[in-house]
C-alpha cells in the first residue's frame, strides 16, 4: 500500500543537523532530496515545520516572558523555517508553496483550504507555516489540523529515532521498540508521541501516524511505498 497525499511533519531541532542552533544548509538540502524522490513517485506532499531551532515560546514563558508573546515569536520562527526548506526545495527543482497562518503577504500565501489543496493535485509541495495561529498550540496540533483539513491519508512524523519505544531509546538501552500500536495504549503508557492536544484530535479523527527516522536516507520513500518502517500509530 503506498499514500497518495501525506502531511510530513518536521521538528525545527531536525534542521539544525549538527548544530546547536539554526539551519544546517547540508540538512536541508538532504531533506529537499527526500522530499523530490516522493514528489517524483506522484505523492501529493504537504508540510508542517517546527521552530524550535530558532524559538520556543515554552522556554521563553519559562524564563519570564509573556507566553502569549512567546508562542507568537515561535510561530515567525516556523515561518523562517518554512522560507528554508521552500528554496532548498525550489533549488532542487520541485514547485512549492509556503502557506501561514498568520498573514505576511511579501513571503507567503495566507492558508486558504482550497487554494492548498490545489496546489497539492497539481504537484505542488505545500509547506504550512506559523502553526495554527493561536497561541497555547503546538506546531503537532497544527500538523493533524492541516492533515485533517487537506484529506491526508497520513501523517508521517520524521525524528531523530526509528519509531516509537517503551522508553526513550537515547536515556534506556533497555527500551523497545513498537511496530504499530494503537491509540488508546499511547494514552495509557503514557508515550510521547505528541502532545496530547495533537494525539486526540487524531485519534477522533481517526488519523493514521507513523513516526520514523528522517535522517536516514530512502526511509521517507519506503514509509510511502508501505514498507514498515518506523512505528504505525492507528485504531
């Protein structure tokens, strides 16, 4: 089985590579590459980027700023990621849109439900942006939002790690991994797969996730094609 329209989502920490802060050019590019080979294979791709490379308005709130003005200044960060990947992609030659959800105009489109999913059936990379544009929600939200406004048969979750595990796989040697798991046992072991907010609004919606390792080269194009990589989140 292979998905025909797909929202990935990526961490801003997952742009930075080997940095401690910022964009990797080599990361990005890298990412580009991934994305034209399933561009390429007629996958409908759309994106949603994270700005914790940049800002986080949780750590911002935690040092005395306002967390209103925080999660503001986090969603401009997602906007400078989103203005990232969307020349890595053009640089690669694959046609992309940039779409926020707070209006700036010059650089993006504002999102418009149609107008993305017209992009998406004429082959274009639609990169969402800004989150939802409400304050006290993360980009994972906006993630299942897009996905379920856009009719995405999946998400795909790119991390650092190959999937879901009982523990976290970088602190407990011990841990193991899950090749699917179901909804209700994410929410009853208490996993980190999202945060919560995000998590049930896929689950009422019924919204498949399969969280796996961007980082390794072909693993994007093989979650596509239905090859079992990483771990299936589901009913």
């Amino acid at each position: 089985m292979s998905y025909k329209r797909i929202l990935l989502k990526l961490s801003g920490e997952a742009l930075m590579g080997e940095r401690q802060y910022g964009i990797d050019p080599k990361r990005l590019a890298e990412y580009a590459d991934q994305i034209k080979t399933i561009v390429a294979m007629g996958t409908e791709v759309a994106i949603v980027i994270g700005g914790g490379n940049i800002f986080r308005g949780v750590a911002g709130a935690s040092n005395g700023m306002d967390r209103v003005q925080g999660d503001y200044m986090g969603m401009l960060a997602t906007a400078i990621n989103g203005l990232a990947l969307q020349s890595a992609l053009e640089d690669a030659d694959v046609p992309t849109r940039l779409q926020t959800a707070i209006k700036m105009e010059q650089v993006a489109e504002p999102f418009i439900k149609r107008k993305a999913v017209r992009h998406l059936e004429k082959g274009r990379v639609v990169i969402f942006a800004g989150g939802t544009g409400n304050p006290y929600f993360t980009t994972d939200t906006a993630a299942v939002l897009r996905a379920i406004e856009i009719g995405a048969e999946v998400i795909l979750k790119g991390t650092r790690v190959d999937g879901i595990y009982t523990a976290d796989p970088e602190k407990d040697p011990t841990a193991t991994k899950y090749d699917t798991i179901s909804y209700k046992d994410v929410i009853r072991k208490d996993l980190k797969v999202m945060d919560m907010t995000a998590f049930t609004l896929s689950q009422e919606n019924e919204l498949k996730i399969v969280v796996f390792d961007m980082n390794t080269d072909g693993n994007l194009e093989k979650v596509v094609s239905g090859e079992k990589i990483g771990t299936i989140v589901d009913k």
